[in-house]
C-alpha cells in the first residue's frame, strides 16, 4: 500500500471518529440548558395553563423559584414523545432583560423549550408543575 494511500485512509478515519464524536455529544450527551439563567436577567415571567384556559405573571419571588429549578433541570436528547401524551399544558413564557423571550413547558418525562423536546426528569418536570398549580391565580374559580 502507498504512502498517499495510508494517508488517506487515516484521514478518513480521523473524519470518521471526529463525526462520531460530534453525533455523539449533540444527540447523546445531557445539558443543563438553563445553568447560568439568574433571577436579575427576567423581567417577567408568565404562566399559561390548558385546562382550564387560565394565565398569570408570577411575582419576583416566584420567578425566582422558577429561575432556581431551571438552573438544575437536565435535558437529554430530543424527543417528541409528549406529542402522545394527554393531560393539561403548563406554559412558562420567560423575557429577559433584552426583551428577548423563551418558553418553557414541563410535560411527562419531557421538557419542551421553545417548542422542541428534550428527555428530562420527571421529578424536575413535576416541579415545574407545582410551582404553577398552587399560585393563588390558578386555584381560584
């Protein structure tokens, strides 16, 4: 075998693993996608609830509650599962500062940022769920 033949098989063995590496880390691996969010960067957070069709802002001291369970949420990969799922939405809206805004939406073991989904702990989603379900607004009739 050729020395111009040797390389290119090592380069493309190279090409290989480095593309192994990349599909790996962006389909496989966790993120804290939130992890640096802090209180001070929201300028309002809101809440959307279906059933019953109910919306409010939460206070200063529930955004940050919100912002702190963000901060440890943990996605995995995408999954669109919740698409089969039936039960009430919960919609976080979040704008910053920038007036920039995302959304954020805990439903089963999965967690729906900016409408995409991710794998995520159910522990973490149900959290995110308490916090909206027993603000004053949505108990009321």
């Amino acid at each position: 075998m050729g020395k111009t033949k040797k390389l290119g098989l090592l380069g493309l063995l190279v090409a290989m693993i480095v593309t192994g590496i990349w599909i790996w880390q962006t389909r496989f691996v966790n993120t804290q996608p939130f992890a640096d969010l802090k209180p001070e960067d929201i300028r309002q957070a809101a809440v959307e609830m279906y059933p019953p069709g109910k919306s409010f802002n939460l206070s200063q001291e529930d955004t940050e509650q919100l912002v702190s369970l963000l901060n440890r949420i943990t996605t995995g990969p995408k999954d669109h599962s919740y698409r089969n799922y039936n039960g009430q939405v919960i919609v976080f809206t979040l704008v910053r500062l920038d007036a920039t805004q995302f959304t954020v939406q805990p439903y089963g073991p999965c967690l729906i940022i900016d409408g995409v989904g991710y794998r995520a702990e159910e522990d973490d989603c149900a959290a995110l769920n308490r916090l909206a379900s027993w603000q004053p607004e949505a108990l009321a009739r």
